[in-house]
C-alpha cells in the first residue's frame, strides 16, 4: 500500500534477507573481511555471530553473490534442534544427495565420494550452516568430523557457522568442543549499528526503490529510532514498514518524529485510552514532599500478596516509606519555626515603632500567611494518602 503511495518500486524495508539491499555498515564490513580470509584458506571453520536480526543471513546472501559458481558448490542448512545422525543425512541432502533410509555410514560415504568429485573437477565445497545454537553437541562433532575428509593434504569441505550469542558462548565454554575450537580460523560478532549508521541505512534501502525524496524524513527520528531498535537491522526494518504505512494512511509528505512516537506506542501496545491514562501523570502539589513521593511510588506498584521469601524485602519498604514520611515532618516543623521567628522579628519591629508596622509588613505577614496555608494543604495531602495507603494495603491483605 506505502509503496504505491510514494511511488517505490517494491517494499524499501521487507524482513526477508535480500541481497539486493545489502548495506555494507562498519561491523558488516569486517564479518566480510574475515569471511573472505577464511575463505580463502579453504578448511577448517568460519563463525558470524550475532543477534536475532542483525543481518547474519542477508550477509550471506551477499556473499554468495560473490562467489563464482564455477569454482564453488554450496549446501545450506537451515537447523532445528539436529542430532548427530540427522546432521549427517541433512548436509547430505544440501549437496543434493539422495541417501535411502537412515544409514549413517551410506550417507557419510556419499558425501566423501562427492567430496572428491568435487575436487577432481577442481570445484571447492562450502557448507553453510544457520541457526548452530540449535545443534547439539553431536551435530557439531558431526561437521568436526566432516571437515577430516581430505584428498592427499588437500581439505575437501569448508563450513561457516552462523549462529546466535549462545552459540558463541557455547563454542569458547564448552569442553566437549576443544577440538573444534582448534578448527576455527576465523570468526567474528556482528554488532548493532552505530547511531550514525541509521539515517544512512534507511537512506540506502529507499534509494534502492527509487526514493526521490518523497517522504521526507525530520531528522529528528534518527536518535529516537536508533534508541527503540538498539541499531538492529530487523527492527529498523518493522519500525520503518509501520511508519511508512502511517504516512501513506494519514497522506503525509513528511515523517516526523512525533508520527515515529505513536508508531512505537503502538507497537509497544501502549496506545490504548486504559494504558495512556495509566502512564499519564496528573500535576499533584504535593509531589515536592519526599513522603508524597514514597506513598505515591508505592501506590503505583502492582500490589501483590507478599509471600514468606519477600516478606524482609516488603518490611523494608514500609520502613523507608515511614522514614519519607518522619522527614517530610521534620522538615514542615523547620519551616513553621522559620515562620514564628518571622513573625516574632515583625512582632518586636512593631513594638520598637509604637504600633506603626514597616512599609513592607504588610507583605511579610501576607507571605508567611501563604505558606502556612501551602503547608497546611500539602500535610493535608500526605495525611490522606497515607490513609489511602494504609487502608488499601488493609484490603488486599485481608483478600
């Protein structure tokens, strides 16, 4: 729909990992660095890391782009939780090996005979495996043992490991994966995006589409945007498709940042009338007391029954709460002695003036007169929410 409406040749910002949109941002550009040594090494193991959506497969995709289909045969596998036997039979079948049944040992002689067609016909292999954190154990020992496969001293089979941060944990932890350690030859973690790197990279993608300015974007979302996505490239992109949506829905040549906030409540789940007024503090006068704050901190939590474990946890709330409270007094008593010294000081000018007040008395004493008051409605306010406090507390205890 946004795309018809501001004339894009196709979705700037689809979740799919595609090529074709490949934005090259400083820690993409050193995952490919060290793609292209490991590659060009020929054995052994490549691992990319990174979190859910930060561009691992559309890094791929683009390095498969560059590879020459000549001299190099690919199998892919996408995991699920593979144990070892199932590890084997599914690299087979990501070469396009047919292997009948579930012999392990048919299906692991089918590979080294491929293998060493391979080699013959002076092709390399790669095996591309997504997801490794879903693999256990076994499965990883599995590809260990592929990459043995050898003709003369010549390695036959390359594997890359893509994988979440566990998977890069498990690998530098795990004692049972010493021996695969000692296989990789190069590896890195790709980071989020820096803030500088957002308006470019949502810049690239529309481009891609043939954006000709038409939205345009306030500068003003960049930091917003960077800040609600954590510079991860997946939530760009869904934060982006709903923005744009908005745009096209509200007919808008601009996207502001005040439109990318109600995108973000929105998906957030925080646009319900319930939820804002919920989250939407009413001015109370009484909120510069250190005891309203405590009591209205208090009251904002979810009430909870407290259970035998929290019950020290719960005795030291209420004793910092009477704490706030013990010292809003204390400092309402300051004041008052403040006051009568005031008024004791007007009082004595008074008598030394035989009854003839200063020019400014008038104002002093209207002055004292207002703060008493303000003192007098603000202990009013704390008094009724500590009722309020008490009582409820009574109520749910009593539930």
């Amino acid at each position: 729909m946004y795309e018809e409406y501001y004339g894009f040749r196709e979705r700037p910002f689809q979740l799919t990992p595609d090529p074709a949109f490949y934005y090259e941002s400083v820690t993409h550009k050193k995952a490919l660095s060290y793609l292209g040594y490991g590659l060009n090494q020929g054995e052994g193991f490549v691992v990319i890391t990174g979190e859910v959506g930060s561009g691992k497969s559309t890094l791929v995709a683009h390095l498969k782009e560059k590879l020459d289909d000549e001299r190099m045969t690919v199998g892919e596998v996408v995991t699920s939780a593979l144990d070892d036997d199932e590890m084997i039979h599914v690299a087979a079948r990501s070469f396009g090996l047919d292997i009948e049944g579930g012999d392990k040992a048919a299906a692991l002689a089918a590979i080294e005979l491929f293998l060493h067609e391979e080699a013959r016909n002076g092709r390399r292999v790669l095996l591309i495996v997504d997801e490794a954190q879903n693999l256990s154990i076994g499965a990883l020992e599995e590809l260990r043992m592929l990459s043995n496969f050898q003709l003369g001293s010549h390695p036959l089979l390359q594997t890359l490991l893509l994988g979440q941060p566990e998977f890069k944990h498990l690998l530098a932890q795990s004692e049972e994966l010493e021996q695969l350690r000692q296989r990789v030859i190069a590896a890195h973690h790709l980071e989020p995006m820096q803030p500088g790197e957002i308006a470019p990279y949502v810049e690239h993608r529309l481009e891609h589409v043939g954006w000709d300015g038409n939205p345009e974007i306030d500068g003003g979302i960049w930091v917003k945007l960077h800040k609600a996505t954590g510079g991860i490239p997946r939530k760009i992109n869904q934060v982006m498709t709903r923005l744009l949506l908005m745009g096209a829905v509200e007919e808008q040549s601009v996207l502001e940042a005040d439109m990318l906030e109600a995108v973000l409540e929105e998906m957030n789940g925080d646009n319900s009338p319930e939820a804002r007024s919920e989250t939407v503090a009413k001015p109370r006068p009484d909120r510069d007391l250190p005891a309203a704050e405590a009591i209205a901190r208090a009251r904002s939590e979810p009430a909870q029954r407290p259970s035998a474990s929290s019950e020290a946890r719960d005795k030291g709330l209420l004793d910092h709460q009477i704490e706030a409270i013990e010292k809003a007094f204390a400092e309402r008593d300051q004041h008052m002695a403040a006051m009568r010294l005031e008024v004791q000081k007007l009082a004595a000018l008074r008598d030394q003036a035989s009854g003839a007040l200063p020019q400014d008395a008038e104002k002093r004493l209207e002055a004292i007169e207002r703060r008493l008051d303000e003192q007098e409605q603000s202990l009013r306010h704390v008094l009724t929410m500590m009722i309020d406090y008490f009582e409820s507390q009574a109520t749910r205890a009593a539930a």
